[in-house]
C-alpha cells in the first residue's frame, strides 16, 4: 500500500483507553511486581516494509530527504547492542520491491544487510513473492536468519523445508516464542508468484501456533510477525483483529500498511488481557523499540520506547 497512516498522540490515547480497557503502556511502572526473582531485560528491534530503500532518500526537497537508509540503521542498531545485553532483532516483510536495486539484483543485496544487521528473524510479505517462487527461494537461502510462516504451507515447492513456522529465542532462561504470518494471496499476490503454495486461515494458524509457543514451548513471551496490515474499513483480517480474537499473543509487530506508530498500541483479547501493537511505516524510516523487563520468568512489564527516527 502507498498510503502512509500516522497513529498520532490523541489517537493513541483515544485507542488505548478504547481498546484496552485500562491504563495506556506509557503509565505502566518501572517495577517489580513479581515480588522475587532476577529482573532480565529484553530490547525488541523491529522494522517492516523497507522495501529495498538500502541509501537514504535523496536530498531534493521530498518529505523524508536524507531520512533512512540500512547504513544508518546498522549502526543504530550497534550502538543499542552495545548499550543493552539481550536484543532481539526482526521484520515484519516486504523486504523487497521498490527501488532498482530489487529490479537488478533480486533481493541479494538487501538480504546480505540483513545478515550483516544480524536479523533475528523475518517473515514474508506479499512483495517477497514478486519474482515468484524461485526468486523467494534465492532470498531464503542467502538468509542466515529463518523466514517465519505459519499460515504458507510451501511442502509442494521449491521452498519445503526452507521455512519455518515459529522459533524460540531464549535470553538468560527467559524464552521468547516467535511466529510470522501472510496475508490472503488472492488480495495481491499473483497467481504464477504463488504457485502451489497453500495458504490457511491466518487467524486460526495464529491461535493454534500461539497455543503451542505459550503451552507446550512454554515460552515466556508470543511475538507474532504479522503481514496482515493494522486496520481495515473492508472486512479482511487486520492486526487489530487478531489481537482482539488471540488468548496466547502478547506483542503484534505489524507490515503491510505501512502505518506510523508514534506508540506501541495495545488491545484486550479474549481473556481481557493486553496485547501490544506496533509497526513502523516503511522505507526503512523508523527502527522500532520494545523494552521487556521479566521478573521471576513468568511476570513481566512493558517498559515501551518509541520508535527511533532514523
């Protein structure tokens, strides 16, 4: 999508007083309410729909000139490494597919950044598919990162066994469940780009993976990575939707609508628990932030940080 959606101050406090029913994350305290056991802390960099923007915008009087660029984002992100112990790194999608450096190369140069930038973990958006199948492939087998899908079944293709559903990150004992999801192909993904891929219900696949992160892979904390776009006026599924309808997500970082988040947002599910969103525009413009503190494992607070200007 071109269009850019900006989720100012008002709006933030008019949803999070909406949608969550309680405080906004901005009051929550920088305190141990667990009672016992060693604080960890846990920094979550996010990025989403940079679509092969790797220089800055030019400087010709455009809205974002000199903005962006993965030089600029590589050291941010060395410099938080540095200052923070457990960091974790990941994207939303829509790696490629906007400059002519995709046109060229086909995805190579992007995903060396990446390796580079020493991403975590990714998931994959509809542009990923544009030079189809074979194309995708190229991208995962250069990754020295997993591509996270829940919702593509790739068994009947070039890509079987190259993806995975969900990972788990673990920092000092604290485990971390990571799982990543696609939209409906038929909304803009071309029938020759897909092939025999097999997509499945994307909120279905959310609950049913988020089951097992939380339940059997006793993770601490379910992070979806989700291509499925903020919010919809139409009736197509949204990240505010799976929020609403999840039990085991706590944190949504979102793509595909390029929407700017000057806060993470955060929701109640279906057991009146919060679940934190947030997405960071595109072009690579913003990094974004999200502070974890865990005490004793089992408890935790957001300690939240707003996406970084880059």
């Amino acid at each position: 999508m071109k269009e850019s959606e900006k989720i100012n101050r008002r709006e933030f406090l008019r949803l999070s007083a909406m949608g969550a029913g309680g405080a906004a994350l901005a009051q929550l305290p920088f305190t141990s309410y667990a009672g016992s056991g060693e604080e960890v802390r846990l920094t979550i960099l996010h990025t989403n729909d940079w679509h092969s923007r790797l220089e800055p915008f030019p400087m010709d009087g455009s809205k974002y000139q000199g903005q962006g660029g993965a030089a600029l984002r590589a050291k941010l992100i060395q410099q938080i490494r540095s200052e923070e112990k457990n960091v974790l790194l990941l994207d939303a999608g829509d790696i490629v597919q906007g400059t002519p450096y995709y046109n060229l190369f086909g995805g190579e140069p992007e995903i060396r950044l990446m390796n580079e930038m020493k991403y975590d973990a990714c998931t994959i958006g509809n542009h990923d598919f544009d030079n189809g199948l074979d194309g995708l492939a190229s991208m995962v087998n250069n990754a020295q990162f997993p591509f996270l899908s829940a919702n593509y079944n790739f068994d009947n293709t070039v890509l079987a066994g190259k993806t995975s559903a969900s990972k788990v990150f673990e920092f000092d004992h604290v485990r971390i469940g990571v799982f990543g999801l696609g939209i409906k192909p038929d909304e803009l993904i071309g029938a020759k780009q897909f092939g025999d891929t097999i997509y499945m219900d994307a909120i279905e696949k959310a609950h049913s993976t988020a089951v097992f992160l939380k339940q059997e892979a006793r993770c601490d904390l379910v992070i979806c990575l989700s291509h499925l776009g903020y919010k919809y006026n139409e009736k197509k599924y949204s990240d505010v939707q799976l929020a609403q309808e999840s039990e085991n997500i706590d944190l949504i970082l979102g793509g595909h609508t390029h929407t700017f988040f000057d806060f993470p947002l955060s929701f109640s599910n279906k057991k009146n628990k919060l679940v934190t969103v947030n997405q960071v525009g595109w072009a690579g413009l913003r990094l974004g932030r999200i502070d974890y503190h865990f005490f004793g494992r089992k408890n935790n607070k957001l300690y939240k940080k707003s996406p970084i200007r880059i």
